[in-house]
C-alpha cells in the first residue's frame, strides 16, 4: 500500500484577499506601473498620477450642476423630491395622480384606459386620509387655502393657520365646534401674527360660518392654545387700503404720521384698528391735496363714514392740525 501525502495549511500562512478588497485595490492602483490613480473631473478621466495611463474616460458626473457653500443652500437647492409643507394633510408625501388624462408623450388615453385611471385616482383618494383626522385635516386644510387666496394672504400665513389649525386639532379642541369655525380662526390668527392682518369683516365675508361663532371660536382657540396674538397695528392695514384707493406715497407717509402722533398720546387705546386707518389715509389725503371722498375710503375699507368722521377729528386733534 503506498503512503498518502497529506497537504496542510499552518496557521500562519496569509489567507487570499477576499474579491471585494481586491477590486477596491484595482479601482486606487494603475494596472500598468502600480502608481497611483487619481480623478480627473474636469476632463471626465481616471488617470495615473505617476505614468499619466488614462484608465477610464467620458465618465458620467453623477453630482449636481450647481455649487452650495453651506448645508442649508444644500438643502434649498435639493431636488429629491417636492419640499414637505403643513398645508397639506400628509405634508405632501404621498403620490398624487394628475387629472390630465394623457400619457407621458402628450397624447390622449383610450376610453378604457380614461375609466381606469379614475379608478386609480379613487382609490387614491380613499388611501390618502385613512381615518377620520385626515379626512377633518384635509377638509380644513382646504377651507384655509380658499379663504387665504381670497384675502389675498402669502404662503407663509397659510403655513402658520395649517400649524395652529394641527394643535387644535391635536388637543382635542373641535368637539363642539364647526372645522370651518377653526380654520377661520386660525387662519385670521396667523395673519395677526404674521404682521399681515384682515379685519374681522373681511374675514368674515370670505368664510362659511356666522361671524359670531367666528369671533367666538377664534377667542376660545387663542386661549386654549395660548397664542401670542398681539393686538393689530393701524399702520399695518394703511398700505393695501392706499392701494386699493390708487393714492399716493405721500399720503401714506402722512397717514403714518398721523397714526404714530395719535399712539403717542393714546388715542388709539380700544379703539378699531381698521376704523383709525380709514380715517387717518381720509385726514391724509385731505393735508396732501389728494382729495378723496368719505364714502370712497368707506367702500374700500369697510368702516361706516360716522366711523371715519368721528376718528378723522381725533386725529386731527392728536397731531395738533386744526380741522
């Protein structure tokens, strides 16, 4: 019988590099000299840095176009997707079916394929608010965005009435009370406290409740969620309604004037802070010889002319200019 030989390996022998880090070596070391393999960016090029062998050429920049010079330009000029905003009930993270029926080349859908993309925009829907909070969210949601774009209010009023609106509806507040109630406050909340203020009849007019209840609604809320409401500025309101009146800058600057004389001297203690603008941008008006009438700041602002009357000779007398 012959003798076998049996092969061993010792201990310390070195294992073989596993495939993984054998590549990586491939990818840092030039096939030709060892050298080692740099990035050309400019060029598109992977080249040697000792023998000058370009290993790879025309490589594709996977990296963005524009440049950023801090994490918060990088994270404005991201485009992973649209931004996450509280005016939408999931915060704009789900998938949204567009109502164009048309395919990705422009051109029109079969009636069969029209029947089921409605089909899937259903139940997209139904996906979309899966209890009972989502679906008073979105509802309210809505509601804020009609009356904002009806006021006339900016983005960023509209986000704080959706973050006010989410607290209520977070703490239990609606029971009792109409999702149009809450939204009307919160959205004439966040104009407040947004430095854009609406008067409670313009808010009124454009929303779908009494405007008692509002006013009611708008109170409790304010107390429940401790709001910061601080309480209306005259001179807040005195650019859009000179706007509106196609007057001049210097009547505004005159109206200012007058305005900063009277809370000097607080004459605009409790008193309406839309009723002081309107009689102030008339008192204005009359002082620059830009002569409008009574009832034409009226109409614009919504203050009766006994209003306008009565706080015009207040102002007057406050700023020390004879009637």
């Amino acid at each position: 019988m012959s003798d076998t030989t049996i092969r061993t390996y010792e201990s310390n022998e070195v294992e073989a590099p596993d495939t993984e880090t054998k590549a990586h070596e491939d990818e840092t070391v030039c096939p030709e000299c060892g050298g080692n393999v740099v990035a050309d960016e400019e060029r598109g090029e992977t080249v040697c840095a000792d023998c000058g062998l370009v290993i790879e050429e025309n490589e594709i920049d996977r990296g963005p176009e524009w440049r950023a010079f801090d994490s918060a330009e990088k994270d404005q000029k991201s485009r992973v997707g649209a931004p996450t905003t509280k005016m939408m009930h999931d915060e704009g993270l789900s998938t949204n079916i567009g109502w164009q029926d048309k395919d990705a080349y422009g051109n029109s859908l079969s009636s069969r394929q029209r029947q089921k993309m409605q089909r899937l925009r259903t139940w997209n829907e139904r996906f979309r608010t899966r209890n009972s909070k989502e679906r008073n969210l979105k509802q309210a949601l809505g509601e804020i965005d009609r009356m904002a774009s009806a006021l006339g209010l900016p983005e960023e009023v509209r986000e704080t009435a959706s973050v006010i609106y989410r607290r209520a509806l977070d703490e239990d507040l609606l029971p009792g009370r109409s999702i149009e109630g809450v939204a009307t406050a919160s959205l004439y909340a966040a104009a407040r406290q947004m430095d854009t203020p609406r008067s409670i009849d313009e808010v009124a007019h454009v929303s779908r409740i009494d405007p008692m209840e509002f006013k009611r609604t708008y109170r409790y809320i304010v107390r429940e969620l401790s709001l910061e409401v601080q309480p209306a500025d005259p001179v807040q309101y005195v650019p859009r309604f000179i706007s509106e009146l196609g007057l001049s800058d210097g009547v505004e600057r005159r109206a200012r004037e007058l305005l900063t004389d009277a809370q000097s001297t607080g004459v605009t203690s409790g008193k309406s802070p839309v009723g002081l603008a309107a009689a102030a941008i008339y008192a204005a008006s009359l002082l620059t010889n830009e002569k409008v009438t009574q009832s034409e700041v009226s109409e614009v602002t919504d203050v009766s002319e006994v209003t306008i009357r009565n706080r015009y000779q207040e102002l007057l007398e406050a700023a020390n200019v004879p009637a």
